[in-house]
C-alpha cells in the first residue's frame, strides 16, 4: 500500500524537473541581461572584487534570512507564511545565482592575461568562486524540491527535515561564501 506523499512524489518529479530548466534558464536571462545592461569591467592587472559579488551577497543573506523565517513558520504549522517564505527564498537563490554568474563573467573579462596563469591569484580566486557556485546549483535545487513539496503539504510541525536541510545547507554554503570574501580581500 502506497502513502498520499510517494503518490504525490511520482507525480512531482516530472514537474521537479520542468522547474529546475526553467529556473536555470531565467538564471541564464537574467546573467545576460545584466552582462548586456552593465558591460563587463575594464581590463586590470590588481585584483579587485566584482561589485557583482557585493550584490550577490545581499541576495545570499536575505535568501538565509527567508528560509530561518520558513523553518519557524513550519514548526509553528503557518503554512501560508511558510511558502511564502520558501518562494521568497527561493527568488533570493535565483537573484544570487543569476548575479553571480554576471560578477564570475565580469570577472573573467576583466582580468588582463598574464601569460602564466601560476604566478597570479586570479584563477585561485575564480576557481574557489565557480566550486562554490556549482555547489549553490545544488542548494538550490534542493530548495526548489522543498518548496514544490511544501505545496503538496509535505511538512507540518511534525515532518519538517527537508526544511531544516534546505536551509541548513544555504547558511553553510554562506559562512562558505563569507570565506571567499575573505580570501578575495586577502589576495587582493
């Protein structure tokens, strides 16, 4: 005998995987259209932090700010006030996402080439700054996942583990950002 929610979850998985292309693909509109209205920065040989980046880490930590807020509203089984929390979270990850991959390309095109890739903290720094996007996809689907079954009604106050996960995951991934910050000002 099958449970309403392995019901639910056959049914979601198509539409988990519907979601996470069109999310990737206003991620990539939005990089672009950033890239298209702001341009990329002028070639330096000194290091220096994308404004990009600055940005992207308001989104990061309002994005940690809506899933704590989500997290308390499940326990407390406000589920109108627990979606729109996750939906909210949810648009801060795309906004980050999307704002970083413009500051990652910015950064790229203002980089002037020195020949010897080995002797510059460029490709360190950049190197750590794509490792911690790849890893920001992957929160990132695990929060579209949360917030698609959060509307199926698949936490309450008693179930709520994938919304301690989700979030659990997006606070590391920013004290791990935080750290990039750090590395970036050292180098620079």
């Amino acid at each position: 005998m099958s449970s309403r929610w392995a019901e639910h979850q056959s049914s979601l998985a198509p539409r988990f995987f519907l979601a996470t292309v069109g999310q990737a693909c206003v991620c990539i509109l939005l990089s672009v259209g950033l890239a298209q209205a702001l341009g990329a920065p002028p070639p330096t040989k000194r290091l220096s932090l994308p404004g990009a980046f600055q940005v992207a880490t308001l989104f990061l930590f309002l994005g940690s700010w809506f899933l704590h807020k989500a997290h308390g509203w499940v326990r407390l089984e406000k589920q109108k006030e627990f979606r729109r929390s996750l939906l909210l979270g949810l648009g801060s990850a795309v906004l980050f996402v999307s704002t970083q991959t413009y500051g990652l390309w910015g950064f790229v095109k203002g980089t002037v080439d020195y020949h010897d890739p080995q002797l510059n903290s460029h490709g360190f720094v950049f190197m750590f700054t794509a490792l911690h996007a790849m890893h920001f996809l992957v929160a990132q689907s695990v929060l579209l996942w949360v917030t698609m079954a959060a509307f199926r009604d698949r936490y309450d106050h008693e179930y709520y583990l994938g919304v301690t996960f989700a979030s659990w995951f997006w606070h590391v991934l920013g004290v791990a950002w935080l750290a990039i910050l750090w590395v970036f000002t050292i180098a620079s």
